[in-house]
C-alpha cells in the first residue's frame, strides 16, 4: 500500500512537472464560506475559531451611520489561504491581518479576506477591519428580520438566528463562542447599552464612550447594542453588577420597569433549580419600540419587546429570559435544529416560577400544555419556520416536564445542574443532553424523550 502510493505520488509529480500546473498543492485552503448549519445558509465560516471580539463602534442618530473598527482574535484551525468574515450592509475601508495589509472583498454578506502571509493550521492571528455605513436589519421571509434596527431616539441591533453581521465582522453562528470588548461612542445624553460588566463611560467634544466587557464566551447572536433615552440603574446583586435599562418613552413605575425590578429575585430562584448563575453580570432592558414583537435572552442583559408588559407586569418572560442565561447562552446549541434545548428549558422554567410566585403548577401547566399539543410537529429539528414554534418551545417544555415525572425530582435536578455545569461556557447537542440524562439516572431515557420530542402520537399521559 505504501509502496503503491509512492508510485502514485511519483507519477503525481511527473505530471505536474510535464503539464507545468502551478496549483501545487501544498494544502492550504480557503476557509469554508458558511458553518455547514442548513437552517442559516451563509452564516458562519470555517477554517478558523474566534477567540475575542474588540469592538469600537460610533453611532450618530442623526444620520444613522455607524462606523466601527473590529480587532477579531482567532485561531485558525486549518491552513489557510483565505478566510470569510460575516459582514451585512456595511462598507470595508481597510483590513490588516497580525498588522499587514490584506486583500479584501465584499460578496454579500460575506467578507473574503486574503491575507499576505498565508497562515498555518493552529495558529493565533488577528484581524482588524475598519468599516461604516448605514446599518440596516436583515430580513428573512420565515424567520422575520434581526439586526441593527435606528429607532425613534437611537437603535437596537437584536435578533435570533442572526444580528451581529449587521453591525460588526463576525463568524456569526453560535457553534464559535467568543469574549467581547465593545465600546460604543454616541451623543451625550443617549445611552448605549450592550452585554457584561459595565466598565465606565468617558465623554469628549459632545460624545460620550460606553464600554463593555462580556468575558464569557458568547454566541454571536446574543450581543445587543442598545442606544437611545434609557432610565439606566446600576446596582450590585450577589456581589456583581446588575445593569438595568427601561426606555424613557414607558413610564417609569409601569410595568415593564416593575417587572425588571424583580430581575433579581427571579434570577436567585433560578439559581436555586439550575445552580449557580454562569455570568458576572446581570441586567435587562426594556425597549419602547413596538416593532421588536418578542424578548431575547442577550447574554447577562436579556432586552424585551414592549408588547409583554402591555397588559400589566409579568414575571414569566423575566424568568424565561433568565434562565436562557443557562439554557441557550452559557450552554449553547451548536446547530440550529436543536433550538429545543433553549426553548423547551426557558419556558419550562416559566412553570417553575409560575408554581413558585403562586400561580399554576408546573404540572397543571403541562396538563394543559399536553391536551393542545400537535404531535405531528417535532421538537427537534423542527425546519426553518418551526424554529419559534410551539413545538419548540411548548412541546419542548412538555418533554422536560416528562422526563422529570419519570426520573422524580431529585435525579431531575441533578441531571439539570450537572448538565449546565459540565457543558458551562460551551456548544452541546439533543444527543449530548439525552446521554448526560442516562448518565445521572442510570437507566434509558433515549426512548421515552423520543416519544415526548419526535413521536407523531401522543405519548401516555403524565
Ligand atoms: N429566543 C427568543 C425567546 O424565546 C425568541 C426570539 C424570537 N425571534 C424572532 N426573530 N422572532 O425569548
Ligand atoms: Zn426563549
């Protein structure tokens, strides 16, 4: 075998020396120009793992024009001759790889970048990319739109599966995790609010500089930008700071900011079922415009639409955006189709506070849940326009209440502590959870959370 491929790779050499070809292969590749994930085609690029994200970004109201100047840390993760960076709506002026000038050009939303050295497999570089332009969102027919959106007073970059490539370069898909460093420069009197810890502002000539420091990988799709009139509050919750925003358009002892105020006591009761918050920050904000129909869990300082709190103050969305700090952020899915991971836990936790505030059971929660469910539409993998169905979120809840009613709530919470402990920080599977489950119970769970998650029938009642 061995001799036989040496005959090969001589007669490889021959031909290439007598046809002259100059594409020698000396395996260095460009990297893939998307993560290979069918429910966001385009997102994400291969070839490399980003480590740090710093972002310096200027936003004018005025104009809605934002430029930025992006520092991305990675490392590669096979030889490349090129690699892709997200990048949305916006212009590239200059790009520098470990401090030279690269090549560059825009193809969509992707950003090829060609630098002049090529680089090796395992190796550490980084990218700086200056750019600018009027963002806009990016709008998908089934998945509605996500991105840097100007409001009436700023803008909100916020969205799910994509935002960030709308207002930085990114490799923007949740299996590549990074830290951040944003700082973010508007006129004074706005407010500019993103994820982490806050790390003061500086105001020079009439702009004012707020910077951030998120240092817990995150996915891309949770970082927010929110700038505009806020009532801000910053206080201390079990020894780490919490940042709380309501828009100046709500007023200020209506629900949304009651419902923000119970930030902390949500997030403790969370805490006492999932175990320790993952994060050295806490937070949310509550957005004024009406466009934003829905809350996302953005990492430490979830934001949430106006519509949830139209009808009075309410603790469910707080919880089930809180504990996607757990399930979705710290723990985060590595491709799309098992957003169920996410969802089913967030609003199984909306139960678990419902019970605990006084409301319905977790179980009659279910029971109801269960006599509604279409058994033909899966949890996992559920297609593109399931990705915010009921059979994620509401199916996925059912499934989670089920396996806690066949395991007994001891083991139940063990598996979900161990769970969000050992795969804290990280990307994890359906596959991953179910054998994690097997693990702590010591027994077969794979059938019964077929049965709850993927079956066509009802499965037997709890
Ligand atoms: N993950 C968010 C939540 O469950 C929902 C985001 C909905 N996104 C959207 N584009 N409609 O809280
Ligand atoms: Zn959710």
């Amino acid at each position: 075998m061995r001799q036989l491929r040496r005959y090969a790779g001589a007669a490889l050499v021959t031909v290439l020396l007598l046809t002259g070809c100059p594409a020698r292969d000396d395996g260095y590749r460009a990297g893939a120009a998307d993560a290979g994930d069918p429910y966001v085609p385009g997102s994400g690029n291969g070839g490399y793992n980003v480590g740090d994200y710093r972002l310096r970004v200027r936003y004018d109201p005025a104009t809605d024009r934002l430029t930025g100047q992006a520092t991305v840390t990675a490392t590669t993760t096979a030889k490349l001759s090129r690699f892709n960076l997200d990048l949305a709506g916006l212009t590239v002026d200059s790009v520098r790889v470990d401090g030279a000038d690269a090549r560059h050009r825009q193809d969509g939303a992707e950003l090829v970048i060609t630098p002049a050295h090529r680089l090796d497999s395992g190796r550490r570089f980084t990218v700086d990319v200056a750019y600018g332009g009027v963002p806009a969102p990016v709008t998908d027919g089934q998945l509605g739109s996500g991105g840097l959106l100007a409001t009436a007073d700023g803008a909100v970059a916020l969205g799910q599966p994509v935002s960030a490539s709308t207002w930085f370069p990114v490799n923007d898909h949740p299996s590549d995790k990074a830290t951040y460093d944003i700082e973010v420069t508007v006129p004074d009197g706005l407010a500019a609010l993103s994820n982490g810890v806050p790390k003061g502002r500086t105001s020079t000539g009439g702009w004012t500089t707020w910077r951030w420091v998120e240092a817990t990988p995150m996915a891309s799709y949770l970082t927010t930008l929110v700038i505009g009139d806020y009532r801000v509050e910053t206080s201390t919750h079990a020894g780490k700071p919490m940042v709380t925003a309501v828009a100046a358009a709500l007023p200020a002892d209506g629900p949304a900011a009651a419902s923000l105020a119970r930030t902390g006591a949500v997030v403790d009761f969370l805490a006492s079922r999932f175990g320790p918050y993952p994060f050295d920050s806490y937070g949310g904000i509550a957005i004024a415009d009406d466009r934003i129909r829905y809350a996302l869990e953005t990492q430490s300082r979830p934001v949430y639409g106006p519509g949830f709190f139209r009808s009075g103050a309410n603790g469910n969305v707080i919880a089930h955006e809180l504990a996607h700090q757990w399930f979705g952020d710290s723990v985060s899915v590595a491709r799309w189709s098992d957003i169920w991971l996410n969802e089913g836990f967030a609003t199984y936790a909306e139960w678990l506070w419902e019970e605990h505030d006084g409301g319905r059971t977790a179980q009659r929660n279910a029971e109801l849940q269960y006599a509604v469910t279409d058994w033909s539409r899966p949890s996992v993998d559920p297609g593109r326009s399931g990705l915010f169905g009921d059979a994620v979120y509401k199916r996925g809840a059912l499934a989670v209440h089920a396996l806690r009613r066949t395991v007994g709530d001891d083991t139940f919470f063990r598996i979900l502590r161990g769970w969000v402990a050992e795969r804290r920080g990280g990307n994890a599977t359906t596959d991953d959870f179910v054998a994690y489950a097997e693990g702590v119970a010591d027994r077969p769970l794979k059938p019964l959370l077929d049965a709850w998650l993927i079956g066509t029938g009802a499965p037997t009642p709890l």
